[in-house]
C-alpha cells in the first residue's frame, strides 16, 4: 500500500505536479494565484521552492497537501491523485505558536498524530523519543509549548512530523519567524535529518539563500499568476556549513542565479493579463535574496475565502 493508501505503489517520482491551476473565487472577484505549475520530485529528494511574495507558494502547498482543492491540473503521491489529506504527508508550518497545544506537553503534543494513526503505545514512545533526540529535545518532553523559544518549539513541531514517518514533508515558510542564528541551526538540522533519515522534503520559502544552502535543486516561481520559471540543480557539496558554504564562489554564483530569475519574477507572471478582478500587484514586492534572512511574512492580503477542506489526518496539521 502507498502513502495515499488506495493504490499499488508505482514506478516514477513520489511526488508528481501536473499543470495545477488555482483561482480563488470571492463574491465579486476571482485571484487567479497559480496559473500552470508542473513539477516533480524523486523519492530522497530536497527541493526548494522559492518566489515573490504573493507568487503562490502556501496556495501551491496547501493544493499539494490536499487542504485546498485545485482547481484544474493535479497532485500525485506515489501515482495516486491527493483528493484531500493524504496520510503519506506531514506538514510544518511557519506559525508553530499555533500548531502546537499549549495545554499539551512535548511529548503529548507529538505523540497525537500517531495516536491518530492508531499506532501501538510501544510503537509510539519509541517513535516520540527518537525524533525528540533527532532535533535535540530528548530532555525536555515533560514541558509545554509555552516554557519553551521560538526556536524549540519550531522543533517540536520538526519532531512531530518527524516521528509520524511521513512519505514527503512539507515545509512552509517554518524558519521565517525565528531569529537569525536560530534560523541557521534549524536549516542545518533539517539538513541533517534529511541526510539521516532519507526523508522525501519541499520546503517553501521566500529566502534565497535559505533555499540554496538548503536544496538539491530550487525551483524559481513567477509572480502571481504563478508559472515555473526555473528549476536550478544546486551542485554545491553534500556537507554544508554556514559558513564555508555561504562564502564559497559557487554558493555566489548560484545565489546570483536565482536572484536574476526572481527579478525577472517581479516584472513577469504567468501570462499577459491576470483573471478578472486580480490583485496581481497586491503581493509582488519581493524579499526573496534579502540578506540577512527576510522579516516574518504577514500573512496574505486577498479576500477571505472558506475552501480549505478540514484536515481529517494529523499528519497534515
Ligand atoms: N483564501 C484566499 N482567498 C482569496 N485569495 C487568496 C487566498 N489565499 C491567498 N490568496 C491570494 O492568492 C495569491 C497567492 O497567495 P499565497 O499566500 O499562496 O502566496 P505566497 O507566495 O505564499 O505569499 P507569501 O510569500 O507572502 O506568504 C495572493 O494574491 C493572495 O492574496
């Protein structure tokens, strides 16, 4: 059974992007957010997915994620279509203050998803103890949300994706709301967990160069309404570190790339002419290559809508 679990596992890429559109449709108007993304990635992969404010990338997530219905194109996970949340996925969220339960310690706050999944308690202590100690929390799963940093809890949050053994994860924006050193040690322990744990990432963010220290490869989004400009192969060496990276000719050379595309981005959508009644300009200011590491992002300025589909798995909360 697969990560979606309704099919045989197929040969191909585990995650699969196919001409995915989303308009959001108000009472009085329409924002077409993305207008033709196509895309896949490999099993083991790290990809990178970097655009102007406003280009679409937590729409582009919550599609993926089977939260938001797209809607035309569509979503495979291991070549079944994601109709809604998929168990195969875990997401983190920028906003950790709100995606963890205050009234539930470190390890209650973990240890819920795979109650959910309706895994044994054995299974699941050992499961909430091996990725607190993989993001170095192994000593604090008594305390709450609340006694612990930004930086901590934005671990818990890692950890509890961690330990539900999801196929692909989903990151969004998580580090934008961190301070700056804490950002550095997180993107080096999202590295490391990659490297030891062999799991599948796509991690959305707005810092170029977070998504090429970060990446395997990066793809370079448009503005709104949102095409794929780029996908870049990172060929920096396996073992990075902040420093000797960041400062390395190639680190500049490729940072510089993605920074040339994303000033394209600015001035290029998709297509002339955005659907009736688009804000396109609304979001297009960019951060994206700001060095030090861009401001905590607001949150978007469309109109409200209510198309989210509920999550049923806790997989992708
Ligand atoms: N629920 C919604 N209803 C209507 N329009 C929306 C909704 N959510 C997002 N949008 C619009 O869709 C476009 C893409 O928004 P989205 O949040 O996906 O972009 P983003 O790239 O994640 O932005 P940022 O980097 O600033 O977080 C924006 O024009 C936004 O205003």
């Amino acid at each position: 059974m697969n990560a979606t679990g309704n099919s045989p596992e197929a040969a191909g890429p585990l995650l699969d992007v196919r001409a995915l559109r989303k308009v959001y449709t108000g009472r009085n108007r329409s924002v077409e957010a993305v207008r033709d993304l196509t895309f896949s990635v490999g099993t083991g992969d790290l990809v990178c997915v970097v655009g102007p404010s406003g280009a679409g990338k937590t729409t582009l997530l919550k599609c993926i994620s089977g939260l938001l219905a797209p809607t035309s194109g569509e979503v495979f996970l291991e070549g079944a279509a994601v109709q809604g949340p998929a168990p195969g996925m875990a997401v983190v969220f920028q906003e950790y203050g709100r995606s963890l339960f205050p009234w539930m310690t470190v390890q209650q706050n973990v240890e819920l998803p795979l109650k959910q999944k309706k895994l044994p308690r054995t299974r699941r202590q050992e499961l909430v103890r091996n990725s607190l100690e993989a993001v170095g929390l192994g000593d604090v799963p008594g305390a709450y949300p609340w006694q612990l940093s930004g930086g901590m809890q934005q671990r818990v949050a890692l950890a509890r994706a961690v330990a539900y053994e999801p196929h692909i994860l989903l990151m969004d924006e998580p580090f934008a709301a961190v301070d700056a050193q804490t950002r550095a040690d997180l993107e080096d322990l999202v590295r490391s967990l990659w490297q030891r744990l062999g799991v599948t990432i796509l991690f959305v963010t707005h810092d170029i160069d977070e998504a090429v220290y970060l990446g395997q490869r990066v793809l370079v989004l448009s503005s709104s309404p949102t095409v794929v400009l780029d996908d870049v192969a990172i060929d920096l060496p396996a073992e990075r570190d902040q420093l000797s990276t960041r400062s390395s000719t190639r680190f500049a050379e490729l940072r510089a790339q993605v920074f040339g595309q994303i000033q394209r981005a600015k001035h290029q959508s998709g297509e002339p002419g955005p659907a009736a009644g688009s804000e396109t300009d609304a979001g297009s200011e960019t951060d994206a290559g700001a060095v030090p590491p861009a401001e905590p992002r607001d949150t978007d300025t469309g109109p409200e809508t209510t198309e989210e589909r509920q999550p049923t798995d806790a997989g992708t909360r």
